[in-house]
C-alpha cells in the first residue's frame, strides 16, 4: 500500500479528520488507498505550533498526541485515507475552512491532495518512515470503522 509520512501534529490531524486537504511541493497521480504515517521526529516549532490555535484547541481531543510532548503517536502508522485528488491550489474547487487553511501552505505553485479518512487503526502501528510516497507492507490489523 502507499504511504506518506507527516510530521506531527499534521499527522494526527489527518487521523482525527480535522485536517483533510495535505499541502505539497509536488504532484502525484496515484489515488487510492494511502496509509499516515507520523513521523519518528517532532521539532521544536512543530511542538510549539501546537500551542497556538486552531491547533491547541483541536488538538486536545486528540488521543494520538499531548501537549506539548508526544505520547505514542511518533514512528507509527495512524490510518488509511483515500487521496481522491491532487490539483495546483490555485486550481482547487473545493471549499475550504478557516482551519483547513491554517493546517496547510496553500502559497502558489504548491498541490493540494485530497483526504478522507477511510480507516483509523485502534492503535498506532510501529513502522518507518520515508520520503516522498512509499510503499507499506502492512498486516492485517483491526481498525476502527
């Protein structure tokens, strides 16, 4: 299966749903099943994001992450999205929410993918990341409908 791997918080927002549109410097023409990964690193900016809003606000509902230091949601899978779409962001006909655009970098030139959440696992997933997207070989494992 395909995955990416996002740093946190991104990652967990993409789980929770709250974060359904992933900003990228590049295209790709693969829709389908793609698995999240959260990445093993969370730098200092990326912590401190989170104690701003819409961030902090959201981010407390989350069981994958704490404020302001992780719990078990870095290095593991969290869930498989479908990305249904990949456009310029200048070319997006989708609307979008005044968090939505706070979670991305919607700068001109960039790529917007969509994503919904189709599974969430019932706990995160030990796995290595990578660049770019990549293959995952997962197990079956139980999930969350």
């Amino acid at each position: 299966m395909k995955a990416i791997t996002l740093t946190q918080p991104w990652a967990t927002l993409v789980a929770m749903g709250a974060k359904q549109v992933e900003t990228r410097s590049w295209s790709t023409t693969y829709r389908g099943p793609l698995a999240i990964h959260a990445a093993k690193g969370y730098p200092k900016w990326a912590r401190e994001l989170c104690e701003q809003e819409p961030f902090k606000s959201i981010l407390m509902r989350a069981p994958l992450i704490g404020l302001p230091e992780p719990r078990d949601g870095l290095g593991v899978m969290l869930c498989i999205c479908d990305l249904w779409a990949c456009k310029p962001v200048e070319q997006v006909s989708w609307t979008l929410s005044v968090t939505e655009l706070a979670f991305g970098d919607y700068s001109p030139g960039r790529y917007a993918w969509g994503l919904r959440v189709a599974r969430v696992f019932d706990s995160p997933i030990p796995a290595r990341g990578a660049l770019g997207l990549w293959e995952w070989e997962q197990e079956a494992q139980p999930c969350q409908s």
